[in-house]
C-alpha cells in the first residue's frame, strides 16, 4: 500500500470499510504481560501510537516504516497504543481502535497485531479480532478466559 492510501483509509474512519477483505482469523495468540518480553525467541514488539496527538500522516508512517522488507529485524508483534487522555479527548475512540487494527493487518501481512489491552478493554480487544488484530497481552491480574473470548469470536485461542 501506499502512504496516501493508508492515509486515506485512516481519514475515511470507517473500520468495517477498512476491514473489507481481511481474512477472518481461526486463532487468537495470548500471552500474559509478565510473558510478553520474552515468550517468543527472535524479533521485537513495536509500538504504533495513534488517537490523541497523533495524525492519520503520522500513523501511516509508522506502519509503512515497519512493514516487513528483506534484510529487517524481525518484528515478532505490533502493538497498537491509544494517545493519552486529554481534557479534550480521550486517547482514542473505539471506532478508532477498530480502524487503526484494520489499517495494521493491511500494512503488515503476517505480523501479530495487538491492541493495548490496558487501555482500551477487554471488549475493544475481542471486537478488533474481526478487523485485523490477533494477538492479546492480557494484563497480570486479569482474569480474563483468553479460550472464551476468542470462541465468542469464532477462533481458537492459542498461548504465545
């Protein structure tokens, strides 16, 4: 893709339109946060930041900045992480969260996409399964059922 086509489809705040085409996943990779630094060998977790004090230019960038070329450090997962909450804004919205996850699984085929669990819930978390994301850090403590939530989403969870 293209920059002004990632701008575009970001601009366009549609994440169902943004999801078209866009595989429906058979499994949900989880990890717990106390295993996400080392529970998968090789690579790197990148961060895309977006929402609040962000623009869809700046998105796009770093998206396009990581997506795979030969001869790269091996990215073992994107995670997606809203700005901060202003008086103005909250860090994203949740058509937004949708829309960024939808826009990654386009930019970067075969890349675990994750949104920031934390941040925007449990609930944000299982819907982005059906526009792009597929892998969950779920925060030490909560005790979510990674097995339910991905068999409410039609996909099989599997531990990282």
């Amino acid at each position: 893709m293209t920059r002004d086509q990632v701008i575009a489809m970001l601009d366009a705040r549609d994440p169902i339109a943004a999801a078209q085409g866009l595989p429906a996943p058979s499994e949900v990779g989880w990890l717990r946060t106390d295993d996400a630094d080392g529970a998968r060998g090789d690579g790197h977790v990148a961060e895309v930041r977006y929402g609040a004090g962000t623009t869809s230019a700046q998105v796009a960038d770093r998206l396009l900045d990581l997506a795979p070329r030969p001869a790269r450090d091996h990215l073992r997962a994107v995670r997606l992480v809203p700005g901060a909450d202003t008086p103005e804004r909250p860090g994203s919205w949740g058509n937004e969260d949708l829309l960024v996850a939808a826009v990654a699984r386009h930019v970067l085929p075969g890349v675990p996409i994750r949104l920031d669990w934390a941040a925007v819930g449990e609930g944000a978390c299982q819907v982005a399964v059906a526009v792009g994301a597929d892998e969950w850090e779920i925060p030490e403590g909560v005790d979510a059922d990674p097995d339910h939530l991905a068999q409410a989403v039609g996909a099989r969870a599997v531990r990282r």
